[in-house]
C-alpha cells in the first residue's frame, strides 16, 4: 500500500508519501524563520504552525506524487519524541486520516524515521548495520538489525549536548544566524581550521569508545571568543567555525568507524540534521573507504526533518506485519528508542 508519514514534532510540518521502499511524493513546510528572533524553536509557536500547515502540506505531497488520498493505504505519525504541542497536531491529523479513510495507524518513533530515510534511495538498509544519528537533540551511535521487527542496540550517547546542539550554540557565541549548523557549515569554507585550538573529548584509551560529550567544545570555544575580545581583537569567524566543525566531524566519524570494525559490520549508516554537514560527509566518506566500510547517507533534503522518512518507517512496518496502533494512540514527548514502533503502552501513559 501507499503510507502517508506525518511529522511534526519540532518545527518541520512535513508530508510524504512511500510504497515498497520508493518515494513518491513528499513536501516540508518550516516555521523556522518565525522562531529565529528567539533563538530555539519556541513549542506554541511551532504548533499553531502545524495547525495551519499541516493540510496544505499532505495536500503538496499528494500532488506530486500524482496521487489522491483515496490511493492511501496506511497512515504513520511521529508520536515521540518531540515537542508535546507540535506532536499533538501530527497524531490527530494522522488519526483524522486513518479514521476516515478506514486505514491503518502507526505512530513511530522519530529517530527510526531518521533511520529509515537511508533506505529510501535504492537499496534497502544493510542488516545489521551501524547507525550514527546525529540531530539537534540526539548524538547516538547505534546497532541495528532488522529495523522494523528487532530491538535496537544502544552502543553509545551523548552525556550532554547533542551535536546539532553544539554547532547551534558556538554559532550563537560566534553572532552567526540562526539555526547555527547551516550558518557554521557556511562559514567555515573560508576558516582554517587549524587557526583555533579545540579539544577532541573522551578521545583517549581510557575513554568510553562510543560516547560523545559536547558541551566541552562549547565553553572551549566560547573562552576563545572571549580570549580574543579580550587582546582587543575580534574573533574571525570562519576560523573559528571551521575549527568547530572540524572537532565534532573529528570525533563523530573516528568513533562511529571504531564502532564499526570493533563489532566486524560492513555498513554505516549516517543520518539525522547534522548530516547534512559538508566536513561531516566527507570525512566519514574518507575514512569509511580507508576502513574497507560501505557508507550510507541520505541525499540532503532526507537528512533534516520531512514526512517521507516517517512514511519510510511505516512503510517498513507494514511490509514486515507489524500490528498497527490503536486509535487512542498518544503521543510520547521523551520516547526511547528502542523499537521503531512506539509501544501500545504509550496510548495509555
Ligand atoms: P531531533 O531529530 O533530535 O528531534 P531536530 O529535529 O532539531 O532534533 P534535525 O531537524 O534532524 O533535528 O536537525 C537539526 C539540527 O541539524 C540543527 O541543530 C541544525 O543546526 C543541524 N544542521 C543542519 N544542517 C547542518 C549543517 N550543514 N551542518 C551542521 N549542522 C547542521
Ligand atoms: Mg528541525
Ligand atoms: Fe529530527
């Protein structure tokens, strides 16, 4: 069948439309813009948008798919984790449709979605592979085996901040736009990276292999900032952003490649907003061939938050019989990852 995917757990309201594997259709509206002058998505703003985004959006995506909703055979949701308003306006959309077009619900989980978005170009996803997730809110490296139907393996997480985090925040220090990963991605193309010292933490052999720590990198850059407002100077900039991305591209990609080898799998996957990082994509494409590993990463607009991931998941589910969610489904602001199907237990928390 044809699966709608719905998400809206942050400021992306997004649509798309999948069947076996293939994309067919999908659209992504942004309240990003109206968020900026405050400096992080503010939740009730976020959610009014979806209320008014949310089905001219569906309608954006069935359009060029070429499809009508009636074509639709199944319907799959965000349902955590995320902002609780913005999640509330998908899952009753989503249930509106399912109710009314007679279809099945599945409410997922949004990382899975990430997940699933690396499926969406050709080949489906490698089993198992290791997943590296790296967004606004999660820094995780995973082992996954069969997406839809196994538990997830945590190999590690971020103690702190996330790395789309860090990116956002030294770019806040630097006095670059908001949302600071794109504007850091941007900047550093003029930067030397080697210009601006930074720390490459729990990097040593002492170290947990596979956990992450950002928040470090943060207040290094930040005492830079001010070492150099300090001598009477200004910070440059694009040195300063090229250091920082190279850091966390450092760190990412020597553990995510070490997770790899040390467990003898073949494939990495790499997904999430971060991914869309220039510095990130290459290195891990440079070390990944280095290590004999086959590198899987979603084409940009597939990285960053949009409805055809969510539909990709769902699309795995069903094609695998998993049972569908009840209609009291609700959503799940801090939901684990550990199945890529949000538990029924969430439609009585
Ligand atoms: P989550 O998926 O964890 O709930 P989210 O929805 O905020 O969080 P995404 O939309 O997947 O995350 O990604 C947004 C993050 O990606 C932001 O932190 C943004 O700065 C970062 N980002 C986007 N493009 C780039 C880029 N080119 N370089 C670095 N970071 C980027
Ligand atoms: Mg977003
Ligand atoms: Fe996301």
């Amino acid at each position: 069948p044809v699966v709608l995917g719905i998400e809206s757990s942050c400021d992306e309201t997004g649509a798309g439309l999948v069947r076996d594997g293939v994309l067919l259709g999908q659209a992504v509206a942004s309240s990003m813009d109206e968020h900026a002058r405050y400096g992080g998505v503010v939740p009730e703003i976020a959610a009014r948008a979806h209320v008014h985004a949310m089905a001219p959006v569906v309608r954006e995506a069935l359009d060029r798919a070429g499809l009508t909703l009636a074509d639709v055979g199944a319907v799959a949701v965000t349902a955590g984790p995320g902002l609780s308003g913005p999640l509330q306006v998908g899952v009753a959309a989503a249930k509106s449709y399912a109710f009314s077009l007679g279809v099945p619900l599945y409410g997922v989980h949004h990382l899975a979605g990430h997940v699933a978005a690396a499926a969406l170009e050709g080949e489906p996803l490698p089993n198992p592979c290791v997943v590296l997730i790296v967004s606004g809110g999660h820094t995780s490296l995973l082992l996954v085996r069969d997406l839809a139907r196994d538990p997830i393996v945590h190999l590690g997480d971020t103690l702190d901040d996330a790395a789309g985090e860090c990116f956002d925040k030294v770019a806040r220090i630097l006095g670059l736009p908001y949302p600071g990963g794109p504007a850091i991605d941007r900047a550093a193309r003029e930067g030397n990276p080697n210009a601006v010292r930074l720390p490459r933490p729990l990097s040593g052999p002492n170290d947990p292999p596979y956990a992450f720590s950002f928040s470090g990198l943060k207040t290094a850059a930040a005492r830079w900032v001010e070492a150099q407002r300090a001598a009477g100077g200004e910070p440059h900039v694009p040195d300063a952003a090229a250091a920082l991305q190279e850091a966390i591209a450092d760190t990412l990609t020597r553990k995510a490649v070490r997770a790899c080898t040390d467990h003898g799998i073949g494939t990495l996957v790499v997904v999430g907003g971060v991914a869309a990082n220039s510095r990130i994509r290459a290195l891990t494409e440079q070390r990944c061939a280095a290590a004999g590993i086959t590198l899987r990463v979603p084409p940009l607009r597939l990285c960053t938050d949009n409805g055809a991931m969510i539909a990709a998941i769902g699309d795995l589910l069903v094609r695998s019989g998993a049972a569908p969610s009840p209609m009291n489904l609700s959503i799940d602001p801090s939901a684990p990852l550990e199945y890529a199907a949000l538990s029924p237990l969430a439609a009585v928390r």
